[in-house]
C-alpha cells in the first residue's frame, strides 16, 4: 500500500495545506520493504519523503506511550499533549529548516534532537524535577502516586520549550549551511 503520486505541497510562500503536502511527489510504503529499500539503494528517497516516514514513526510512538484507561485521566491528558506537541513540534522544526524544498532535515533533526535533549535534560529537566519534587514532599506531605493536573502543566511547558530550541538550532543550521551554500540548501 502507499500513498499515490498527486497534487501540489506547501513551499515556504504558501499557507500549510497537509493534505496537499502530504500527497506531495512521494509513494510512502506500508508494506513493501523492498521497493523501499531499492529506493534508498538507488539515494532516491528524498528529503520531503523522509520527513514523512519521521513523522508517521513518531506520532505512533508517541501514541504508543499514551496511558489509555489507566490511572487517571490527567495520564491519558499527558499522553494526548505530547502527541499534539511531537505532530506541531516535528511540524514546524521541518517549516524552519525550508519545508518541501529543505535539506538534510531528518539528518538535521535525529542529530541535534538527541544533543539538545541530553543538554536539555541535564540543565533543565533534571533540576526541575528534583526541585519539583522537594517541593511537593515539603508543602504537599509526600509526592502524588497519580499524574497531577501540575505534572500535565509541567511535561507540557517542557515540551514546549524544547520544541522552541530544537526548531531554534535547525533553523540556525538552516540558514548557516544556506549561506555557505550561496542560497543553494533552500533551508
């Protein structure tokens, strides 16, 4: 199964049309490894194309990681933002680094992602944490066993923030390698 061969998708100039986007040039495939991997063999798999796959791969792990039924609802509320976060967040790291017409996104992406999380985990998170921690075992009596309306807010803030810097250093790694290039990456 994959997804035919149509339509028009979004430059940096147009408004985002997704279904547009995603139909956009590309055959996605669902099942057929093997024409996928004559594809990559043959260094046809574009980049838009393989934003396609990053994306798809994360929503479902993301929706993988959501607690259904279980708990309490602020787990399945939890599990639901960061779903949106990951789709919107993946979604504007690929507009910064030029859209359709950028390159080297997934490379860009999968690297500065695991760097920036491991910083951004050990000055930010991390501390948070702790600190958050004390806090509810000083002015709370203990720490809730269940996700709280709190630890919602927190993850959510902290989503968002690392989305912020991650599409901040693809858009600097854009626009550097842009400029080296003489405007030829088109990121």
């Amino acid at each position: 199964m994959k997804i035919p061969n149509q339509g028009v998708g979004p430059d940096q100039s147009q408004p985002v049309n997704f279904r547009r986007w995603l139909e956009k040039g590309t055959e996605m495939y669902m099942w057929k490894i093997a024409e996928l991997k004559n594809q990559l063999i043959r260094n046809d798999l574009t980049d838009a194309e393989a934003f396609k796959y990053l994306m798809a791969n994360s929503i479902l792990l993301t929706a993988a990681t959501i607690q259904y039924g279980v708990s309490n609802q602020y787990d399945m509320m939890n599990g639901f933002v960061g779903l949106f976060a990951t789709i919107i967040g993946t979604w504007i790291a690929y507009k910064l680094n030029g859209g359709y017409d950028g390159k080297q996104f997934v490379h860009r992406y999968l690297a500065i992602c695991w760097v920036a999380f491991i910083r951004f985990f050990v000055l930010i998170i991390l501390p948070l944490i702790v600190a958050k921690l004390v806090l509810e075992a000083l002015y709370l009596g203990g720490v809730p066993e269940g996700t709280t309306l709190a630890d919602v807010v927190f993850v959510s803030a902290m989503e968002t923030i690392f989305i912020a810097v991650l599409a901040r250093h693809i858009k600097q790694v854009a626009g550097a390698a842009n400029n080296a290039n003489g405007g030829a990456d088109n990121g």
